[in-house]
C-alpha cells in the first residue's frame, strides 16, 4: 500500500508542478512542461524527506536538542 501512496503523492508533484508552470507561461514549451514535472516529482521526496520520512515525525526523537539545564537554586 506504501508504494501506491508514494506513487500517487509524486504523480500530485509532477502534475502541480506543471500547472503552476502553465500559470506563469501558458505557452511554455514541452521541455519545460517536462522539466516541471520531473522537479515536482522529486520534490514531493525532498519535503517528505525534510518532514520527517512518512510525515508521521516523532516529537520525542530530538537527538540533537539540548538537554534541558537545572536553573533551580538550591
């Protein structure tokens, strides 16, 4: 099921890449329709890669988040 999601998540990439290109030049030309959608096919991988992999980011797994200081004065 996770590869048909990917699939479909990348397709959405590609084809939303492709009409805001249309929007900025309704006569661009098939390479650039091509290069849009190949940017937003491997874009959709670069979000979902900074978002934490599957979109399902662990809040408690900030390996490089300090740890938090005793302010307490004893």
């Amino acid at each position: 099921m996770g590869e048909i999601t990917n699939f479909i998540e990348e397709a959405a990439g590609a084809f939303a890449a492709d009409k805001a290109l249309e929007a900025v030049d309704p006569n661009a030309g098939m390479l650039a329709k091509a290069a849009a959608a190949v940017a937003g096919f491997e874009g959709v991988g670069k979000v979902k890669e900074m978002l934490g992999g599957d979109g399902n980011a662990d809040a408690n797994n900030d390996a490089d988040a300090p740890a938090p200081s005793d302010d307490s004065q004893s």
